[in-house]
C-alpha cells in the first residue's frame, strides 16, 4: 500500500517505487545468474588467488575507465604491491606514477591512503565488514558493496552505472537511470537482492556483466539477454522519451589533457622536473598553469623551491 500523507490522501508512488515494492515477483535472478556462469569474461580479479586486494584495486582502477585499460595496470600493480602493506611502504607519488594512463589520477592516492589505513588499523588485511569497509579512506558506498559482495560473498546492493541501467531498462521500464544514484533506485535493488548471501553475490556479479555486455547504453543486444521476454523496456517498445543516451565526456583541449601531459613528464622523471619542462607541454599558459595549480591542489604535484615540481614524496 501506499503510505498516507500527512494531511491528505497517499502520495503516489515512482515508478521505481512501484517497481521495488513488487520486485520479490520479478523472476529475474535464475536466468540472469545462469547466463552469467555460462558468459562470464575470464578476469584476473575474479580468480580466487586476487583475493579482497585485488578485488579492492581492480574496483578503484575500474571506476569511469573500460576493462582493456585497465587489465594491463592491474598486473603490474599486483606484481608490484601483492600486498596492502606493500603499497602503504611507497610514497604516494609511486602509485600516481604507476597509475599510467587510467586517468582521474586522484583514484592512486585514495588507493594509497586505503592501504595505508588496512595496515595502520587491520594488521595489512582488507576488512570483512561493510561499516570498516566504508571507513577506508576514498572508499565510497559503491566500493564498499562491490569488495564486501565479491571478495567476501556478502549480501549488499551494488549499483554501479552497468546494474542501474539493466534495473532501469528490465524493472521500471525507461530506458536510462538517472545521472545520479536516487533513494528509489537503492530501494529498489535492495528490493531484488536475493535473500542467500552467496546468491545475492552473484546477482550482483551477473546484472553487473549483463550490464556491460548486452544491455549496453547504446546498441542494446536484446536478442542475447536472458530476460529480455521480462523487460518492462521492451515490452513498452523501447521508448525514448526518457532522455538522450549518455554521451561521453571531451577530452581534447580540456584541462583535464593538460593535467595528463604535465602528470606524464612528471612521472617519466626520476627526479624533481623544471617548470620550463612543465611549460613545453602546452601552449596556452593560462590553462597550462590552471592545470598544474589544480595538480597541486589535488595533491597529485608538489612544488619545490627555485621552480622545481616533484610527484608527492
């Protein structure tokens, strides 16, 4: 039922309200999950041996950048620092320099500092629990639901843009959530989460990969997905009236390119660099030094004295 107002009759629902309040009907897991053990991508931090660090590396390398990118610097990173403690003993400018070219460097020191907390305060192993999950430093309600399902089996709703989109299109029936996570979304998965631990472990995974591989913000493969007769989306013809699809951000001449350049020369030097080093990267100086004044900001650069700029020590 719908709870009454204060002063009047009950408010409406949302859609995804609705939608949530009789999500325990939506047969949804079994075909999903079975799908997914059958098309699941062979990824090295599923593997039993990347345990809760590397599920944890792989959750921060992953936000906003694809799997192909990341795979490379994922091994390295694991080869280099297989341990929480590994990392922690480093300087934070190591791990911006080893983050590459994942970009939104300041992912790297939240990484750093997260393992600088595992050893300070869990003797070097990822908590278990959700609450001393989240307390990690750079460690958000995403990252701590997404480590305590897939390194530890729990039961939390982990709702990354790929799991929003598959609730969005298969349950309430639009065709794009919305730009942000909403209370009615959370209640929502909160609502189709299996009751068995495990089994909501693995919903997670599998709408997680549905996602990513059929139903993708453009292009849509609904003739590959296992619930496809059950999407309200397509059974509502697919329509479009809820917004235009995603588009991806510019890159090319923003800030964000000139930061990447300067961070490059940056991370290349094996000592403190020259501002004239920095200057040759980009023409225009009033982005350029907008740029760098922003690296120092985010704590990615620190100036010396005499013009010089390091990594942070």
């Amino acid at each position: 039922m719908t709870a009454p107002t204060k002063n009047g009759p009950p408010a409406p629902r949302s859609t995804a309200e609705q939608a949530a309040h009789s999500a325990d009907a939506v047969p949804l897991h079994t075909p999903v999950i079975a799908w997914f053990e059958a098309n699941a991508r062979d990824l090295p931090w599923r593997h039993p041996e990347a345990g809760a660090w590397g599920v944890m590396i792989s959750e921060f390398m992953l936000q906003q950048t694809p799997v192909s990118r990341v795979l490379p610097v994922y091994e390295q990173w694991l080869a280099r620092w297989p341990r929480p403690a590994d990392l922690a003993a480093e300087a934070p400018g190591e791990a911006v320099r080893a983050w590459g070219r994942l970009g939104y460097p300041r992912r790297a020191l939240r990484l750093h500092g997260a393992a600088v907390a595992i050893t300070e305060r869990h003797g070097g192993e990822v908590p278990t629990d959700h609450a001393e999950l989240l307390a990690l430093p750079g460690v958000g309600e995403y990252t701590a639901a997404a480590v305590a399902s897939f390194a530890f089996g729990q039961r939390h709703a982990v709702l990354d843009t790929n799991v929003r989109r598959v609730l969005a299109r298969a349950v309430t029936g639009v065709r794009y959530p919305p730009n942000a996570t909403t209370a009615a979304e959370r209640r929502l998965a909160a609502a189709l989460l299996p009751e068995e631990e495990g089994t909501a472990a693995r919903w997670a995974a599998a709408s997680m990969e549905l996602g990513a591989l059929v139903c993708t913000a453009r292009n849509e493969s609904c003739h590959r997905c296992p619930i496809a007769a059950r999407c309200a989306w397509r059974q509502a013809g697919k329509p479009e009236h809820d917004g235009p699809p995603r588009r991806g951000q510019t890159y090319a001449g923003t800030d964000r390119q000139v930061r990447g350049k300067l961070l490059a020369v940056l991370r290349a030097a094996e000592g403190p660099v020259a501002q004239a080093a920095l200057d040759a990267v980009w023409d225009e100086p009033v982005q350029r030094g907008r740029a760098l004044d922003g690296l120092v900001a985010d704590g990615l650069v620190e100036p010396l004295e005499d013009g010089m700029y390091r990594l942070p020590g």
